[in-house]
C-alpha cells in the first residue's frame, strides 16, 4: 500500500502530462451495463459506496450528510453496478439515480435538497435552497446537488479528508462544486462561462467578515471604497471611474439587491453583506443580461445563504477578537442554529451576527482617534417546509444595519504623500454612515417530474444616510451666492430604495437531448434621494441660509421574459442559446431650493431592450470542458438631473440620458484530474462597451451623459493542486486590459487611456496544509495577493483630478486547532503592515489633495468556531 500511496504522488505531481491526457478518453455510453462480483463486508454505508465506485470505476455522488451514520449491510453478489448500490440502499429513504453511463447520484427520495453539514465550507453540502437543490434543469452532466464523490484512486484504509481538512476514516473524499449560475444546478466544471467560487470554509480561512476581507481573492474583481457599506464593485474592468448605476448585480440567494435605476446611487452602495453562515459566494463574470436582467453588465456576484436541514439539529457559534496596527480593538459573535420539525417535513434554521471593526483612521480637524470605527450587526430566519413530494416553500427574512463614525480615508497630496500622516484625515464636519437593509422572500417550487416550477416574491427596502465634507470645494460659495461667511459645509445625503420582485420560471426535467428555462421577471422600485448643504458659518453654528437643497423621487419598473435553450447534438457536445426581452419604464421628480437647486415637473422614459447569448461546449471527457461564449448586457437609460448655472440661471446637461450596452466574446477550459487533486479554470475574453455611461461635471455638480466606447481584453486563470494529502494550495490570476477606443472630451479621456480603478494584473495564492497525522489536527495557512498600479480618473477629467495608486503586496498567515467539537485560529492579515492605497476619491486639483482608502494595517486576532 505504501508503493501505491508513492505512485499516486509521482502521478500528482505530473500534472501537465494528466491535463493534456484528460481528452484522451471521452465518456461513452455502454448498450449494456457490465456486471461485477462484490464481496462487500458490513460496513458504514459511505465507505460501502466508494468501494462499489473503485470496483466499478463509477462516479458516485451523495451528500455525506445523508450517509452519515447509516450502515450497509454485507454484500456478497455478481450484480451491476446500480443493483449493488439499489441493495446497499435498501431499506433507507436514499434513491440511486443513473444519470450517465459512468455517473451515479444518491439523494433523498423525497427531494428535500437541503441537507446542509454544519461544519462550515464543506463544499459537499446539498444545494442551498430548494430552487437551487432540486432538479430544476437537471443537466446531462451533472447531479442537482453539490455532492460528495467518492475518490476512485484512493488506497484503502487512508485517511478521509472533507473540504475542512478532518479526518474521518475511509478514501480521501475530494467535493463536487456544483453552482447555479445558469439557475439551474449543475456542475462548475461544466458551466460554460467564467465563475469563482468561495465556499463558507474558504470565506473562515480568508477570515472575511466582510466584502473587502474576500475580494481581492477574486480574479478580475475589483473595487473601490471608503468604509463597510460604501462600496463599488466591478467586474472584468466594466467601471468609468465613478459608475452611475451598478455595472454589476448582487444577488441574495434568487432575489437582486439595490436600485436599477442611476437616481439612488446604487453604484456606491453595493451590498456588503455580513458573512456569517454563507454556504457560498458565486462570482460570475461576463454580462448576465439574459437571466438577470438590467445593470449586469460586468457579472455577477450571488451570496447564497444557507438553508434549512429537515433531517437533523445542529448549529454553530463563533467568536473573534483582533487588533490592529495603530488602530482600535475589533471583535466579532455570531451564531446559528437549524432545528427540523413535523416529522422531518419542515426546519426553521436561525442566525445572528455581530462584528465591530476597531478603525485606524485619524481625524486631525476634530481631534477624533479611529473615526473609521464601525458596526455591522443583523440576522436571518429561514423557514422551509416539504409537505408533499415535489414541493417546497421557502420562507426568509432577512435584516441587516451597518453603522459607521467616518469615513476610511487619509488625506494624500496628488504627489502621494501623505498630507498630515499616512493613517490621518482633516475633515471639519462629522462624516457619519448609516444604512439599514430589511429583505423578505418566498421561494415555492413544484417538480411535476417533466419540468419544475419556481416562483420567487421578494420585498425590500434600503436606507442609507451618510454626510460628506466638502468645505474645500464649496464654502467660498457662500460668500459669493449668499452674502454670508462659511467655515465649512457638510453634505447630508439620505438614500431609500422600495423594491418589490416576482419570477416564474419553468425547467426541463429529466435529462434529455433539449433543455429549457422559460421566465417571467417583474420588478418596482420607488427611491428617493435627498441632498442639502448644511452650512457652518464663522461662529461654528449652523447657518439657516439655503445654498442647496433637493429632494429627487424616482420610480423603475420592468417587465421581461427570458428563454434558455441547450440542444445535446451528441453526448460530449452542445450548443446554446438565450434571450431576454425587457421593457424598462422609469419615472423622475426633481424638487429643489437655493442657488444651486432646481426644481422640475415630473418626467419619465420608456424602453424596450434585447439581450441574447449563444455558446458551444464540448466535454472531452467527465473532468474537462471546452467553451465559447458570447452575450451581452446593458443599464437602463432614463430622464436626467437638471442642473442650474447660479451664473445664468439656465439649466445645464443634457434632459435625458440613454443605456449604455456591452457585447463579451469569451473562450474557456475548465479540467480537473480524476480523482480532483489537481484542476484548472482559464478564461479569456474582449469587451466591446458602446455608449458609456457617466457623471460628467456642470460647474460643481454632475450629471449624467453617454459618449464613448471601450475596448477591454483580458484572461482569468485559477489554478488548485492537492499533490499530497493534507496540502490545498489555489492560484488565482487576471489580466485586465481595459482602455478607451477614442477621445471622450466630457470624460477627459483620450483615445486609449486607460479606465479608471482597473489594475492590468492581480495574483493571489492560497495555501493551506492539514496535519492530519496529528491528534489536535494543526493547520497552518497563507495567502498573498498582489495588486498591480491603477489611474483613479482620467488625466483631463473635470470632476477628478488624476492619482496613480501604486502597486502593493500583502501577506496573511493563519495557524489553527481542533479541540473536540471546536476550532481556533490565530491569523495575520498584512503582516508587513503595507499601506496599500484601495482607491481615490475627491482629487481637486485646486487644493493639491485627494481622499484615499487605505488598505487595514497589520492585524492580529484569534477566532474560535464551535459546532453543534
């Protein structure tokens, strides 16, 4: 056994020789299913099913969840493969399911699809609610749920190693990933387009408690921000520096979060959702603009919570505490708990989260320490209930507050050096953040066997209060308009957003050689946006005098149907295509006072837009597929702002504004060996944006124009090798060229400058060894990332002068421990205390300065993790 433990790791270790022979032996079906002699002793039902699989040379995939504790009686038989696994199973409410010639799925007779292990990040786990776990649009080439297969090549008598690096006796049992980026479930080796997964066990190690702690893991995600909650996130280098309206979607399991529309400034406040008992964030590159409608333009990224088990009780508790390189003490509790009822039909599974961050950001003009310090708190209830096979009704609410004293910039001359101390800001008013989100959601699907039905009702509002300071820019303009002396001028800003969703969708069944989806989506969204100067005049008092005040009201409402088609024109090849036809209509109201303010009568748009897609794939074999893709996405146009000149009381700008649209051509390979020890995902793709969508500067205020085009070319690579056990190292690595294709006078671009935020390479690599040998199973951890130079504006732009943000590096280290049912880590993020400059904001070239949000200096802390 030892000779052939040596043999796998030199075969390990050749994996270029492994991944050009993987299309040597496509999958073929056989007319007649062999038969073999198993002499099978009385064992624990999983350990029962990979021996069968070895012998069989047979995938077989289940949830180790529904195994767990089960035995299998003894089995000594000349039988098929699928007879010796129907005899294993007799007796229990597991069913075998052939869905290929060499692939065999074990689940729950009736369809729960929602066991879930509480042990975080095993990737094995079902599906994650049950639009995701049943089968709607069950592939030819993949099982609906996320499942366990056994590992074929493994030596008997090995240690069994899950996702989270615990031992458990058996094979090594190397997960599944299956997601459903296609809303439909299938396998991410076989999705054709370019998607990152991070799974609750990766999201631990990274110890991410929030959007920032992830990001720069993701190839080709790219983001700027000034504190939780006041983030902007692009994709593939979709982004014009300061985005009008999301160029990527977020999504919350099925239901989209946020404005569609450019009114509530839904680009900057993109969701930064507390993590805590996540099952997985899906990450999905390209337009999406077929299944997911307006302002996907870049991707995608679906945070997919976890779902209720009706089979077992359990939870999990955490608790963390850090400090931080001149900065506070941050610390975190979270916990959840599942607990099944009704005779295994129904569970309600409930979680709350808390996490404060210590801050490290000084303001010097009101001698504050830390002003960055914030809190992120909230909770889920998710109910399901399973009353009759086929049927299930899910049942979320969803709530969650982020409140923050300043924000996480430092004050930096456009030179890059720091003005009054590298973590140090002089801000004359108070920069407070507030933001409120309340979400609830239905999800009922109904599997009538040829074709399964899903609807989902979603509510939710958004509120989001922040103050900026913008005395430089605009206190001497309460001299000139007013008459009056100001010593600083605040800009309180309020944001909500109403939004009411519906899909229906119908999925093909069974496997066949056509597959379909056919939708319906709805949404209306009402927002307002609120803004005023708040004036401070030379006594330090608050002025009554009115130099700006407006309230916008704005209303969006969609209608689109969407259909996705998959013709099999043989077993290893395909082809596909979809369409979505949508109708946007939106409505605005403009009510303002003062110099500066304007108001308006009510004006609206209506438009009607197609986006399709087509791909080809081609499976050389079980564990490599072969792509290409091409699709296209949009943002919805709509009236504009109308801004006053205070100089001629005319308006300024032009009274409506257009979409902006994007067509991606994409190629991909996605192969993994046998036995999954080693896989590789490389993507390449060219963006072709027309029409760009921006905020363009009228005096001192913006806003919004189409003009111009871009060019984006880049390639994504993620890398994972396991050579031996215990040992997990990922690489993940993007290139991005994005740039102007002419000049664009309102931007203040040139024909191929680059676009703004956009870093022409990224890198991170993760490594992590179990020591699996040892009682207290200790682990040791590392991630590098390295972020290449960005331009924060365009250089003759009128709204922000230019800042180049230098490359930086940063490395993480993390150790930990299993004492029973409870896991400690101790970690390091930024060991080297770098202070990477994030991004840019507010660059005036009249005072030499710009607001940069400096990356979290060195920060040491421990966790602790108990399951239940």
């Amino acid at each position: 056994m030892a000779a052939d433990g040596g043999m796998r790791v030199r075969i390990h270790t050749a994996i270029g020789v492994l991944l050009l022979g993987m299309g040597a032996a496509p999958a073929m079906a056989r007319a007649d299913a062999p038969i073999y002699q198993f002499n099978l002793p009385e064992q624990s039902l999983s350990e029962a099913l990979k021996a069968v699989g070895q012998q069989a040379t047979t995938n077989i995939l289940f949830d180790p969840k529904s195994v767990e504790n089960r035995t299998a009686h003894s089995l000594h038989a000349t039988l098929t493969t699928k007879q010796a696994i129907d005899q294993l199973l007799a007796g229990t409410d597991l069913v075998a399911l052939q869905t290929s010639a060499d692939t065999v799925l074990v689940e729950p007779r009736n369809m729960p699809g929602t066991a879930s292990t509480e042990r975080p990040g095993s990737v094995a786990t079902a599906a994650s609610s049950p639009a995701e776990g049943e089968r709607e649009g069950k592939t030819r080439s993949s099982g609906p749920f996320r499942m366990a297969q056994a590992d074929q090549g493994a030596a008997a008598g090995a240690a069994a190693v899950e996702s989270n690096g615990a031992p458990h006796g058996g094979a090594v049992q190397l997960e599944e990933i299956v997601v459903t980026a296609q809303k439909r479930s299938e396998r991410l080796i076989d999705t054709p387009q370019s998607v990152s997964v991070l799974s609750g066990e990766d999201l631990n190690k990274l110890g991410a408690v929030q959007f920032r702690d992830f990001a720069t893991t993701v190839p080709g995600l790219d983001f700027t921000t000034t504190g939780a909650g006041y983030t902007q996130i692009s994709l593939r280098g979709v982004t014009a520096g300061f985005d009008v309206g999301s160029t990527v979607g977020i999504y919350v399991d099925d239901v989209p979060y946020g404005s569609s529309s450019a009114f509530a400034q839904g680009g900057q406040v993109a969701l930064d959702v507390g993590l805590f008992d996540m099952d997985r964030i899906e990450v999905l590159r390209g337009p999406q603009g077929t299944l997911y409608g307006a302002s996907t333009m870049g991707g995608l990224i679906k945070y997919v919570t976890r779902s209720p088990d009706t089979t077992s009780f359990g939870g999990l508790a955490r608790t963390g505490v850090s400090t931080t390189q001149d900065g506070g003490i941050s610390y975190n509790a979270a916990g959840a708990v599942n607990t099944p009822f009704l005779a295994n039909t129904a569970a309600l599974r409930a979680s709350a989260f808390y996490s404060r961050d210590g801050g490290y950001i000084d303001n010097v003009a009101r001698a504050e320490s830390d002003i960055n310090r914030s809190g992120v708190y909230g909770g889920r209830l998710d109910f399901l209930l399973q009353p009759v096979e086929g049927l299930s009704i899910r049942l979320t609410g969803f709530l969650q507050d982020i409140s923050r004293n300043g924000e996480a910039t430092a004050d930096y001359a456009l030179s890059g050096h720091p003005v009054f101390g590298d973590l140090k800001q002089f801000r004359l008013v108070s920069e407070p953040f507030d933001q409120h989100f309340r979400l609830g959601s239905a999800t009922i699907g109904y599997d009538f066997g040829a074709a399964k039905l899903t609807s989902i009702t979603s509510y939710q509002t958004t509120t989001t209060d922040l103050t900026y300071d913008v005395s430089g820019a605009y206190a001497g303009f309460c001299k000139q308009f007013l008459g009056v002396t100001c010593s600083a001028v605040g800009l309180p800003q309020g944001l909500a957003t109403h939004k009411v969703t519906q899909e229906i969708r119908l999925a093909s069944g069974a496997p066949g050689d056509l597959e379909w989806l056919l939708g319906g989506f709805y949404t209306h969204e009402s927002s307002d946006n609120a803004q005023a100067f708040s004036l401070i005049d030379s006594a330090g008092l608050l002025s009554s005098a009115d130099l700006y005040h407006e309230l916008n009201t704005s209303r969006y409402e969609e209608y689109a149907g969407f259909l996705d088609l998959t013709y099999h024109i043989t077993h290893q090849f395909d082809v596909s295509g979809g369409v979505r036809y949508s109708n946007d209509r939106q409505t605005f109201t403009q009510n303002g006072s003062g110099a500066f303010g304007t108001t308006t009568p009510a004006s609206g748009s209506t438009e009607n837009v197609l986006t399709y897609l087509a791909n080809a794939r081609y499976h050389l074999n079980d564990n490599a597929t072969g792509y290409v893709r091409f699709a296209t996405g949009y943002r919805p146009g709509g009236p504009n702002f109308t801004l006053k000149d205070p100089t001629t009381g005319l308006p300024v700008g032009p009274p409506v504004f257009g979409p902006d649209k994007l067509k991606s051509f994409e190629a991909g390979i996605k192969a993994e060996t046998s036995d999954r020890a080693y896989s590789l995902d490389l993507a390449g793709y060219y963006i072709d944006w027309r029409d760009i969508r921006f905020a363009v500067a009228e005096g001192k205020f913006s806003g919004i124009e189409n003009a111009g085009n871009a060019k984006i070319g880049g390639a994504e690579l993620a890398l994972t090798g396991r050579p031996v056990q215990g040992l997990t190292a990922q690489g993940s690595f993007a290139y991005q060229d994005a740039r102007l294709s002419e000049t664009v006078p309102a931007l203040g671009g040139t024909d191929g400058e680059r676009l703004p935020n956009v870093p022409r390479f990224t890198g991170a690599l993760n490594a992590d060894y179990v020591f699996t040998s040892q009682k207290l199973l200790p682990t040791i951890g590392t991630t590098v990332r390295y972020v290449t130079d960005r331009m924060a504006s365009f250089d003759n732009s009128f709204l922000n002068a230019q800042y180049r943000l230098p490359a930086y590096t940063t490395l993480d280290l993390r150790g930990g421990l299993t004492l029973s049912s409870v896991d400690l880590q101790l970690y390091v993020h930024n060991l080297f205390d770098k202070r990477g400059e994030l991004s840019s904001f507010g660059a005036y070239s009249a005072t030499g300065e710009t607001k940069l949000a400096i990356l979290q200096p060195r920060t040491i802390g421990i966790a602790l993790t108990m399951h239940f």
